[in-house]
C-alpha cells in the first residue's frame, strides 16, 4: 500500500559531497551576467515552477543550472528518510520542491502523485478527505507533470493507473464512494449516458481544459472499440493508456500501456462498465453493470498483444477472458457466439501443447471450477 521506492540512481550523493558541491555552486553563479545567461535559457514552464517554493530552492532553479541536480538529490535523500519514517504529510511539501528543481524527472512525477493518492489518504479515515488527496494525485501528474513533459509515456500510464487501481478497484475500502464521485465529476461534461460531448460545444471545451481530456480523441477510441460510458473509471484508464500508445510508447512502457489498454476493456466488459441511475439524483451512490459488448475488442488486444510480446500473463488473461466470455454468452442466450468462443479456447489450448482432456462445449465447467486448472497448466498459462 504504501510500497513505491525511491529509485537507486536518486540516492546516491552523500550529505558531505552535497553541502561541497553546493558552495562551488554558489560561489560560480554570482555573477550578474552568468544569472541572466542561466535564466534565459530556462524553460518558460520550469521558470512557472518555482512560483511558491522556498528561497534556496527558487535560486537554485533559476541559478544554479546544472548544480539543481545535486541539490534535488540532496532533497531525495531527505525524502527517503521521511518514507522509510512514514511522514508522508512532510514529504508531500519535499517532494513539491523536488519537482520544481527537476520538472523533467518523470520518477519526481510518479513518485509525488503515489504518495499523495496512496500513502496520504490511507492516513486519513473520512471518504472524502481521502478523495481530496486521491484527486491530489491526479492533478499533479494530469496538470502539472504532463504539461511539462508532454511526450511522456511513463506519466499518462501513472495517470490511468490510478483510475484503473486506486478509484476503479476496492483496495481501499473508499474505493466506492471515490467512483461515485468521478462519475459526478466527469459527468458534468459529458453526453447523454456518459457520451463524448459533442466537438466545438462549451462541454468539449470545458472537458479539456478540466480535465485534459479530447473529446476527439475518445470518439477515436469508441470507433475502435465499440461505446463507452466515460463516467467510469475504467474508461480514463482506456484514454490515458491508449493515447499513450498513439504517440508513441515504446520500449519498457510499450507492454505495461498495451497491458493496460486491454484490462481496461475487460474491466468495462466483465464489471463496471455502464452506470445505473442519474448520478445527479440525490442519494445516488455508485452502481454499474457490465458492457459486455467491449468483449471481442478486448480479446482483439489481447490477440495483438500477445503477438508483440512473449509474457505469460497476457497468454493467462487471454485464456480465463475466453472462459469468462463462453459464460457470458450462454447466460445471454448467444449460443453462437458462445459455442465460438469456446472453439477459440480449445484451439488456443491445443496450439500450446494440450492434445487431450479438453471437454466439449456441451459438458464445459463453469468458470473458475477447479477442473479446468490442469488444462491451462499444461498450456502453460497459469
């Protein structure tokens, strides 16, 4: 729960080295000329950065070009003595200035946004102080974080994570009353049951500037996957994963976007996928049924997945959502449908080496029974 780690690399300057380093650094900028110099070539938006903290840490940013990173990992040594103290409150003032220092450090970002939506709010026992902090984290990484690094991967797939985790799963046990008032939130520009705004109207327009979010980039998505009810969680995760993934994520954040962008669809098929009720009406509290018609497009990902990737993980999702889809079909009344999702399954079991054992579609367990497990052992997805 309240697990991130500082990354090695950030806590790797011993005190004596920094107060040294700091005084060279010190002592090189006080010339008029070279602050000007330094000054001008900041980025406008890290300059904005410094508005509201501390004096050291606003000349440093200004002035000690590239001494700063000395001076933030001096800060991340604090910083990891204040985790390892559970003094998360403090540490959400540290890590502000950390960011001010090193705006393009996405582990300054991700490592900010955690501790305010995990370890802070688990400090506190009312639901809606918790969703302060939780909405916290959000904006940092959605407002702050990415306009500064705007092609980053690695942020937007934090951003979705803690939509699909923190808000759309039941770790905390506000988790409930946190989708309640998402859904109120986003609702507020959206459609009719959770539909884009139209383009150009004032609600697009507010939706972007609020919570960065293109209505013509999630029209896109629906044209792919098929209707989606924006007021769920799960659907924010599909946006942030899935524009990632656009513009380009590549190497050790490829899968992990990828991965993303198809349990999302699963969560909104099998779960929480379609609100129930007007979430303006007093009283409401959060209640969704599944869409399941997100099913074929969430094997499609998978499909595509596995063929970019050898885990074994996307190869056990695969199998169980065959399972789960089967099941799904059959209480629809799809036979069809049914009976082909079964013969994917089969198939997929035989490719991977079970040439015997596999029941037919008239005497096939429900699932999770424990007879099945054998099966997806010898595939080797499980």
């Amino acid at each position: 729960m309240h697990g991130m780690t500082l990354p090695a690399s950030l806590r790797r300057v011993p005190a004596p080295a920094v107060a040294a380093v700091l005084l060279l650094a010190l002592s090189a900028g006080q010339g008029a000329a070279l602050r000007a110099a330094r000054h001008a070539a900041a980025p406008a938006e890290a300059a904005g950065e410094t508005a509201g903290a501390p004096p050291l840490v606003a000349f440093a940013t200004v002035a000690l070009g590239g001494f700063r990173g000395i001076l933030a990992d001096a800060l991340w040594l604090r910083a990891d003595r204040l985790q390892q103290e559970r003094r998360f409150v403090e540490l959400v003032q540290l890590s502000d200035w950390i960011t001010r220092l090193e705006p393009d450090n996405e582990d300054v970002w991700a490592f900010h946004a955690w501790n305010m939506a995990y370890n802070v709010s688990f400090l506190l026992s009312r639901p809606d102080d918790r969703w302060r902090w939780v909405q916290g984290g959000l904006s940092l990484l959605r407002d702050r974080g990415l306009p500064l690094n705007p092609g980053s991967a690695r942020l937007k797939r934090e951003l979705g994570w803690i939509f699909e985790h923190k808000i759309g799963m039941d770790g905390d046990s506000a988790g409930p009353f946190y989708r309640t008032q998402w859904a109120r939130e986003a609702g507020a520009y959206l459609g009719e049951d959770g539909a884009p705004p139209a383009e150009g109207s004032i609600a697009a327009d507010e939706l972007l500037a609020t919570l960065r979010m293109d209505p013509a980039f999630m029209s896109g998505i629906e044209a792919r996957y098929g209707r989606i009810d924006w007021r769920v969680p799960a659907a924010s995760s599909l946006y942030w994963s899935q524009l990632a993934l656009d513009e380009g994520a590549d190497g050790k954040e490829e899968l992990p976007c990828r991965r993303m962008v198809y349990q999302s669809l699963v969560a909104m098929a099998l779960g929480d996928g379609r609100l129930e009720g007007d979430p303006e009406e007093e009283g409401w509290t959060f209640r969704a049924r599944p869409a399941t018609h997100l099913i074929d497009a969430a094997l499609a990902c998978m499909e595509d997945t596995m063929g970019r990737t050898e885990f074994s993980g996307v190869r056990h999702a695969y199998a169980g959502l065959l399972l789960d889809a089967t099941a799904v079909r059959r209480a629809e009344g799809r036979e069809a449908e049914a009976r082909a999702h079964y013969a994917r399954l089969a198939a997929f079991l035989r490719e991977n080496g079970v040439k015997d054992g596999i029941p037919p579609y008239e005497k096939l367990p429900p699932p999770g029974d424990p007879a099945l497990v054998p099966l997806l052992e010898r595939a080797g997805v499980l």
